[in-house]
C-alpha cells in the first residue's frame, strides 16, 4: 500500500520500545532471549541464565558451510527427475547415514510395505519393504510419490473455521481445542436429542478400522458409511454368496497355468495392484500360464495379455455363463468336485446354462461363439491350475452382481475352487488373528437408512458394504437428516456420481447441519465443511495393517511415524482421544493409554524374531512386518474336524451336515468330518436358497445357523416391504438400455492409469507429470461416423438408466430435464482421441482428473490458485523451480477449444456425467453403463 | 570480544524489533498484541515505522484480521506460505530446515517456546532466531566474534530471500494492517541489508 522507505531510526526506536516494553503477547517466541534483553538493557546480568552458543559445533560446521537448496550437498527431496538430476544419477552419497523405517502406503488400498530413508528428520526417498510378505519389496509409482505428498506446500497444517457462507472458501485459523470443544459441543447435542444416528461418519480410503470403529461404537452411532459401494461390492457379494467366509477372492495367479480376465486392470488399478500384478507375471514368465483379458478397453493389463476380446459392455457374464455352458458340453468339467463340493448336480448345472450358449453369447457380446468355446476348452483343460480374476469392470454395472457370480462360476465348473493355481480365498481378510485390538466398545445400535438403505437386500446381510452413492440423493429426498457429518479422506464431489447433487446437499446447511472435513489437503470436499482438520499423512502415524495376502496366509504390517507430523496436523488417533474426553458420557472410558502404548499391546502377541531377540512392537518397528508359518489356504473344504470338534457335534442324516449347539461346523464327506464350505449346505453355493429368501424378506435363521456365519442379518425388519426377486442360480440379463441402443448412443466407461488414484494423487507433482489430462477415447470408426476426428471436441450428454428408472422408483426425481424421453444428467465437453483399443460402442473416460478445489499441481497451475475472495490480482507467488522448469502442461486456453493444446490442463471430471446407478441386489454404482450421446462442437 | 555500549543498544534495539515482528509473522493479532500497540510508548513508535493500528471501535475486527492473516500465510488455497523451503525449494521441509535447525542448535535456541508444530524455516521463527542472537550479542562479554560471524552467516542465508513473499504478500493483504506489517518487514530487513 505505501512504498515510503521508513527510516532506519524509527525501527531501532520501535524495536527499542518493544524491547522495553516487556510486551507480554510476544512471549511464545523467543521468550526467554526476551527477558534476557530485558534483564540486559536494565543492567542487570542474567549471564548465569545464558546457555551460550554451541562453540564446538560452529567450530565444526563453519568451515564447510552447510549448502543449501537443490544445488547443495545435502539431499533434495521432491524434486522432479529433469535430465540435470539424471545425469547425476544415482547419487552414491544420497543415503549414506540414513535411517530406514518400515512403514506401509496407503496411496491406493494395497498398503504396500515401505521403507522411508529419513535424514536429519527428513524423509528422502520411499522404496518397497522386502519383508512384507504380499508387496515383497515391491512398490509402484505412487508410493515413490509418497514424499510429494508429505512435503506438499499446500498441505493442511492448521485447524480451520469456515468464516463466510458454506462454500465461499474464508476461512481463519483455530486451535485445536477451540475446534475440539465446538465439534465435541455439537456432537455431544446430537447424542443428548435422542438421534446419535444423526451423527454420520464418512470416510474414504481409510486404514485405521479400529481407532474410527471405537470412535464411533462409543458415541454411540452405526451410521458409518464408506466408498465401498463405489468400488467392490459386486464382487464380494458375488463371492459371499458362494462362499460365506470371505468376499475376496486371491487368484492364485503365480501357480496358475490359465488366468481368465474378465475387465480387470490388475497392472493398473486394482486393490490388489502389485502383489497382484507381479504374482501374475511370475505365473506367466515362471510357470507359463496364459492371460486372456475380456475388457471393452485395450488397458495395460489387456496389452500386455496373451490375448484380449472386446466385447459390449456388461456382458462378462454372458460370456462366462456361455463359457460353462460350453465345457459342460466338452464334458472338461470336474465331475467330482460340482457333485461333491456343490450344491447342485452336473445334470442340474446343465439344464440350467441349457439356453446360455455360445452362440447366444455371441448375439449380446460380439465375441465370437468359436472363440468363446476355444477360450472355454482352454481354461477347462489347465484346470485345476486355472482362475477367473475381475473387478470393476465387470462388477460396475447394474448387472453386476449376476456379472460376477457368473464368472466365479467358471472356476467351480472346472473344479479349481481353493486349489493351488486355482481360484483362492483366505478367511484373514486384514491382519493375522494373533494379534488383538485392546478392549472396544459394544457395537452400536443405531439403525439409518444411510448406513443400510431397505432397497439393497445384498448391501449389507453378510458385511456392511453400505450403498454409499444414494446418501445425499436420501438427504435431499428428506429421507434422512444429519445433524453432524464427519467426513474423513473423503472427496465426494469429485468422486461419486452427480457433482452438482453432491455440492448441492453439501452446501445446504438444513440438510447438512455441521460438517466436519478431516484430511491431509483441502479438496472439493473440504470446500463445503464447517471445520477443517489438517490430518497427519500415511507417514507421520500408526496403525498395525494388512491385507487379504496372495500368500494365502495372514501378516502383520506396521504403519509408523516416520517423521514429525507437520505443522499442527494430527492423526484422528491422536485427536479422538481428545473429543471423547470433551463428549464424556462414557466414550473416553475407552482411551486409556498414550497411541504408542495402544500399539504395543495391539502388537504384543507378535512373537520373538529368535535372530534379533525382538518381538512385538519392536520387532515390527525394525522389520515393518511379519508373516507367520501358517500353511496357505488351499482347499480349506477338505480340512478334517478334529475329535475335539466332534465331541458332541450332530450329524444330520439326510445332508451330511455337522453341528455343534446347532450351528454348523462342517460335513461328512466319503465317510469322514470334514470342515466343508462356511455356508448353509456347507457347500459352494451355485444355487443360494438366502439370497432368493433374505431377497424376499423370508425367514433365514435355519440358514444362517448351518452356515456358522451367525454375524449374518437375517431379514432386518427395516427392510420390510422391499421385496427384491434374486434369482438363486447364476444368470444374467442385460440393462433395457443396453438392448435399445440407438446408433447414436454409446455406453460410457471410465478408468484408472496407473499412476494415480481415484481422488487423492493429481496432487502429485512426479504422477501429474505422467498423466494429468483424460480427453475421451472412441474408436475409429466410432469417430469416422460422427464426423469426428482425432483432437475434435465433443458435447457428451449422460442419461438416466431406464432399467433403473423400473427397477428402483425410489430413486427418481422429477426436476430433471428430459431430452427425446429420457432424463438428462449432465453435459460436459471434452477433446477425443481416437484409438483401435476400445469397443465401437463405447466412449471411455479416465478418472482422477478434473479438480477444482484441490492444490494447484491438482488444477495444472504453476502458481497457487486464487480463491475467490483474494483481492489480489498480481501472480507473483512461491516457485518450485523443478515444477517451473517441468510443469509444461499448463493450460493456457482459457477453456476455448480452439486454442487448447493436447495433453494440457488438468482434465475433466468424468463422474460429472454419471447418474446415480445402484446395481438393485447390492447397490454398487453401475459407473459402467451410462447411455451418452455425443455431438461435435464447432 | 566486549561489545561497545553503543553497539550493545543497537543490538538491543534490533532484537526488539525482530521480536516484534517475529510475533507478528508467527500468530494472528490478538487483542491483547492490539492493546499493547495502541498503549504507549510502543504506539507512537509503531505508526512512525510505518504500521497502521486497526481502529479501536473494531473495524476492521479480530475476526478480519485473521481471516486476512489465514488468507495470506496459511490457507487453505492460493495462500503464502511464510517458509523458505517453499519459496526456494517448493516444498515443506528441504535441506533450509536442517540448515536452520543447525543455526539454532549452535545458538542453543529454544524451540520448545515456540507456537506448536512451527516449521523451523518459518519467516516467525527466522526473525526470533535473530532476535535471540542479537540478545547474545548484547548481553554476553565473550564469544561476540562468534556470535557477529553466526549472525551474519545466518542473515546471509535465512533472511534474504523473503523479497518475493513479501511484495506478493503486500499485494493481496486485504487489511491495512497486515499490508503495513508487510510493508515494515520488507522496508526493516532492507535497512538490516543496508546497514
């Protein structure tokens, strides 16, 4: 504002004052040299007080001045690898005398075990872990990453207040006990009226099961929702029901000969990703197995297959069901194992895929019948050494679930169900059993129709997968209300379907009362929250983790601050505590001890490594995991009961089945108890008699008691009055959307790449470099009958699924504009690029992209953003000096399509075109099935 | 080394005022920080460097002086970060917080008084280090050499380089406040430069 030079003696006279003046609001900050300057200007000595410099070390250091920045001796850290650094590398020195310590990732769900290289309290470099047993020293691009994002300028360090409207983007800085005692205020007020339901919990990818699980048991509320209606629930309500122990099946890929892909992109994206990715290789370069991918898109796991079909979207199962129709009539099917190991007959399979023929495949698929019968044979011979494997893509659909229960079919028709090679499972779904939470609290008991919606029957019966694209659709339908929302690693808006619903509930403070956002960055979520909580990073905090292991067999990882949170930020371990002892009521009964204290008794039961001498928590901390000496988990069915178990077991005459205090424990099978399949038959369900009943609402109880599930619901009264038809046998039918396809429409799909997530990672200066942009891919001839051309922009227009608009009226809303009879969702425009690796039937998007509310590497700008309430209009701001020399993806058009350079900018956010699209059986969002129309524009 | 009486004053009057500014640059204005530069004899002295004193009937208020200071220095986006590392390596936490961390354990500072979870290269933290240095210099009757060598080297490398913060943070401060705290420690660490 002026730019009068003050004079040099009004400073001295100012600094003079405030040094006399002993103010008292700048203790805090160099107290102690206050008083002494004090002490000093009045004459009196306080040198006995002085510590004195440190002589010896400036002794030492001064002659070799430390250097600094990128062009010093020490370390860089984030600096992106130009060609000055390559030239210089490796750079032998960079490590020496560095510490190293485990951790895991949590950049994607595979949790990879880590090592950080930390100097002088720094880290420096992520590398894999070779002691954890599934990543096995592994790591991908992301996880090298990691430094990006602990180090990131734009990194939440402090608590924040929303200061104007909801969404206006003003804030000012808070302590932390002034955010506690208003969010402990608030939370305390809703459990007092009655409704501690009212309070949601809604996290993203989240590690720390335990520590929310306390949280909110002792609050007192079940509404705890989660993504996992966006990711998986097809599948593991697919493998739940054949299997009942497990939802996640761990493809035994390394000791396959024949890997079946049905739309997954392992190399790429999936939960599994490179203890996957890497085990399939070793399958195929060591054991030499064969990967046949059927994707509607040529991903990386489909280029590097031996062999990939593209066939329409969603009619995987199609494909399967015709693939088992074909073996059976090869007679390559294993007898022994569907009339052992089944719940049907050979005969029975037969009548039953009688009208499931290759050619009838062909008809909705394109793939060709004679490919479809020679895949068929293949797989039927390698077996039992063969596996299906997918995911979302072809779980994603409204057809989903019969998409994937038809798959999992294949490999009980070959009898490759828990055999090596085969198609696997584990029971330990996350860490080893040995060791154990300290004491949690009772389970709520609260019941929301957030948390378990009456339409989705399969939601959340066996596991809660919860339906969590419906919830603010629910609010603005006012079939909810939220009192307080506590989001947690969370960007809903960028990442579920229909943003503008999204931001709309988000913003509305009659539907969203308080809304607290907890997380490492600001996002598009943290946009429309009430407070902000700066979260510590995957590598500043604890948590003992693991994943279902391609081992077969359970681990321990440990995930642990590998530096100093930064700034203020705080783990939710660390702050939980906090709020607890501000609601009272109880809840902070069940913070005893310090974290590091809780870790060790968590960790307590890992035994002693006899070479180092070290066991629990200490082991861990020096080797970052430890896998025991179980044996892997193959074909658990043939697993005999001991006598022990027999003793007073009852064997029922008719079934075979074994029950001890009326739940089943296992069957008799060629004379012998064994332990059988954790179901109701005790048999691989191909026919399920509960999902037809629990479908229904009928009675269960006979079932689920055979089962030895017993945590299974048995028809929720909540539930009653939604009746939903579930056929009991593996089928398939194709969306009426689908069927009518006009000539010019096409189905939408969407993607990962391999270097970023779904919300989290264009952040990331060294993955944005990669990937930053996702113009829409067509193929060719697709192109050529639109008129269109590589580079071209289009206008995609998105519609409701008319199969939806049938079969969940409740999800329908009459305000939204129609166009030739169906309901609009949204128009975006967007570049295309055209290439042979797509279906001609479909227009594919990546995900990822498209941010809006996020850092500035996230938005492609090389300075900061501006929010909207700066005044300032001058760009001069902080430079990253590599990000200045790398970052050429700026864009510069100004959204213009004219003057837009390919693979700029930031990209578009694809699920902005998705509608709300539950699969009716389990409520997992169809992001695969969305009918567009494209035009060009000129 | 003893330093003079007159070079003990002007080291005395220096500290005072990176102190000042320190407190400035390291939390938002309170009012009890307000109540002690509205009282003599800091007042006077304060409007003649160059600060502009909100007004007492409370506009603009604590509320817009903290939004105005979380705007320019701590987000949530498109802010200023007051830390060397960002402006000169882009990032959190590069080799200028182990270089700091060096200075203050030869300077034997003490971090603990600090505000919680204050990154060491923080321009707050910087201006107290000197503060504190120039303490040592003015009370102490050894080790001056020493001590005028760790400042100087200190200055050399921890407080040049805000030029570019400063004129941005100067541009968008939306008080006039914090535009006259900017504008004070731009103008005092080039009279330091001078001097």
């Amino acid at each position: 504002m002026t730019n009068k030079q003050t004079s040099r003696r009004a400073f001295l006279k100012l600094g003079l004052a405030a040094s006399g003046a002993s103010i008292a609001s700048l203790s805090g900050c160099g107290g102690q040299s206050q008083k002494q300057s004090t002490d000093s200007q009045q004459g009196q000595s306080s040198k006995s007080d002085s510590p004195g410099m440190d002589l010896e070390m400036w002794n030492r250091i001064k002659g070799e001045p430390y250097q600094l920045g990128s062009f010093g001796t020490m370390p860089g850290v984030c600096q992106l690898p130009g060609p000055q650094k390559k030239q210089n590398w490796p750079d032998r020195e960079k490590y020496k005398d560095t510490q190293q310590i485990p951790g895991m990732c949590q950049l994607c769900s595979t949790v990879c075990g880590i090592i950080g290289h930390v100097k002088d309290g720094r880290v420096i470099k992520l590398e894999g872990n070779p002691n954890d047993p599934n990543s096995r020293g592994h790591l991908c691009a992301r996880g090298h990453a990691g430094l990006n994002h602990l180090y990131h300028p734009e990194r939440l360090l402090y608590p924040l207040k929303r200061v104007g409207k909801r969404g206006e983007g003003k804030w000012k800085r808070i302590s932390w006990d002034e955010a506690l005692d208003e969010i402990a205020a608030k939370l305390k007020a809703v459990r007092e009226s009655g409704s501690p339901e009212e309070f949601a919990f809604h996290q993203g990818r989240q590690r720390s099961k335990d520590a929310l699980k306390r949280f909110l048991d002792s609050y007192g509320t079940k509404t705890q929702l989660s993504h996992r209606s966006l990711c998986s629930g097809n599948r593991r309500a697919a493998n739940l029901t054949y299997l009942w122990e497990s939802d996640w099946d761990l493809n035994d890929v390394e000791n396959s000969k024949y890997i079946l892909n049905f739309g997954s992109n392992a190399f790429e994206a999936h939960q599994g990703h490179v203890p996957f990715a890497t085990r399939i290789q070793n399958g195929r370069f060591k054991n030499g197995a064969k990967l046949v991918t059927f994707d509607v898109r040529l991903s990386n796991t489909a280029g590097a297959s031996d062999e990939w079909f593209a066939p329409f979207p969603g009619t995987d199962g199609a494909v399967a069901l015709a693939m088992c129709h074909a073996i059976l009539a090869e007679n390559l099917h294993d007898e022994a194992f569907i009339n052992n190991w089944t719940n049907v007959t050979v005969d029975e399979l037969r009548e039953h895929l009688k009208s499931y023929t290759p050619e009838w495949a062909e008809t909705v698929s394109g793939v060709p019948q004679a490919e479809i019968r020679r895949i068929a044979v293949e797989f039927a011979k390698a077996a039992p050494a063969a596996t299906t494997m997918c995911n979302r893509g072809s779980s994603a659909h409204i057809n989903g679930y019969y998409n994937d229960r038809a798959i999992q079919l294949l490999n009980a028709v070959v009898g490759s169900v828990g055999k090596k090679g085969g198609w696997c499972w584990s029971p330990w779904g996350g860490l080893d059993p040995i060791v154990q939470t300290p004491p949690m609290p009772p389970g709520a008991k609260t019941w929301s129709v957030l948390e378990d919606p009456p339409e989705y029957p399969l939601a959340n019966v066996w596991r809660r997968m919860r339906v969590g694209e419906i919830i603010y659709l629910y609010l603005l339908q006012g079939r909810a209300k939220l009192q307080a929302y506590m989001t947690y690693n969370l960007d809903s808006p960028l990442t579920w379907p229909e943003e503008s619903l999204t931001q709309q509930v988000l913003t509305d403070e009659k539907l969203i009362e308080f809304h607290v956002c907890i997380n490492c960055f600001y996002n598009e979520t943290a946009h429309y929250a009430d407070i902000v909580l700066p979260w510590a990073t995957y590598l500043e905090r604890w948590d003992l983790d693991a994943r279902g292991s391609y081992n077969l067999q359970p681990y321990v990882g440990l995930r642990t601050p590998m530096v100093e949170p930064l700034g203020e930020s705080k783990d939710v371990r660390e702050f939980f505590p906090e709020l607890a002892r501000r609601i009272g009521g109880g809840m902070e009964d069940w913070y005893q001890e310090p974290v590091e204290e809780y870790m060790e008794k968590w960790a307590s039961n890992v035994p002693e490594n006899p070479q180092t001498g070290k066991k629990g928590l200490d082991r861990l901390m020096e080797e970052g995991a430890w896998e025991g000496e179980r044996a892997p988990f193959y074909e658990p069915y043939n697993m005999p009961l001991s006598e022990a178990d027999m003793t007073g077991a009852e064997i029922d005459s008719s079934t075979g089945i074994i029950k001890s205090y009326d739940v089943g424990i296992g069957i008799m099978q060629d004379g012998k108890p064994v332990r059988g399949f954790a179901t109701p038959s005790r048999k691989f369900e191909i026919r399920s008699l509960f999902v037809e009943r629990i479908g229904k609402n009928e009675d269960c109880s006979e079932l689920i008691a055979h089962s030895g599930v017993t945590k299974t619901k048995n028809r929720p009264a909540s539930h009653q009055g939604n009746e939903l038809d579930i056929d009991p046998m593996p089928s398939w039918f194709q969306p009426k959307e689908h069927q009518q396809l006009a000539d010019d429409e096409l189905i939408m799909t969407s993607f990962k790449w391999n270097v970023h997530n779904h919300g989290r990672t264009m952040n990331l200066k060294w993955l944005a470099e990669i990937v930053h942009s996702n113009p829409a891919w067509l193929n060719p001839k697709t192109a050529k009958a639109h008129g269109l051309q590589d580079g071209d922009w289009i206008e995609i227009t998105s519609f409701y699924s008319a199969e939806l608009e049938q079969q969940s009226p409740h999800l329908q809303r009459a305000d939204l504009p129609q166009e030739g009879g169906k309901r609009v969702v949204a128009s975006m425009r967007v570049p295309i690029v055209t290439m042979e690796g797509i279906h001609p039937s479909v227009i594919a998007m990546s995900n990822s992209c498209g941010h809006w509310q996020y850092t500035s590497v996230a938005q492609a700008r090389k300075s900061p953003v501006e929010s909207g309430h700066l005044a300032g209009t001058d760009g001069e701001t902080y430079r990253d000096a590599d990000w200045e020399r790398n970052m050429w993806w700026e864009d510069h058009s100004g959204g213009d399509p004219a003057s837009w350079k390919p693979n700029t900018g930031n990209g578009w956010n694809q699920n902005k075109l998705m509608p709300i699209a539950p699969d009716p059986v389990t409520g997992q969002q169809a992001f695969h099935d969305t009918v567009v129309k494209i035009s060009k524009v000129s | 080394m003893q330093a003079s009486t007159q070079s003990q004053e002007d080291a005395v009057a220096r500290s005072g005022m990176y102190r000042l500014l320190a407190r400035l640059w390291l939390r938002e204005a309170d009012t009890e920080l307000l109540g002690e530069l509205r009282a003599p004899p800091l007042c006077d002295c304060f409007l003649q460097a160059g600060g502009v004193l909100p007004t007492k009937d409370g506009a603009p208020d604590i509320q817009q002086l903290a939004v105005d200071y979380c705007q320019l220095f701590v987000g949530p986006m498109g802010h200023l970060p007051p830390v060397q590392s960002v402006w000169q390596a882009g990032q959190f936490q590069s080799s200028l917080t182990s270089s700091m961390q060096h200075f203050i354990d030869i300077l034997r500072y003490p971090t603990d008084e600090l505000p919680g979870g204050m990154m060491l290269d923080h321009l707050g933290v910087q201006l107290d280090v000197m503060a504190y240095a120039l303490d040592q210099i003015a009370r102490r009757a050894t080790e001056i050499g020493e001590l005028l060598a760790v400042v100087n080297l200190f200055s050399s490398r921890h407080l040049i380089w805000p030029s570019k913060l400063l004129a941005a943070a100067e541009d968008r401060a939306e008080t006039p406040f914090y535009c006259s705290i900017v504008t004070m420690t731009r103008d005092f660490l080039n009279s330091e430069t001078a001097a």
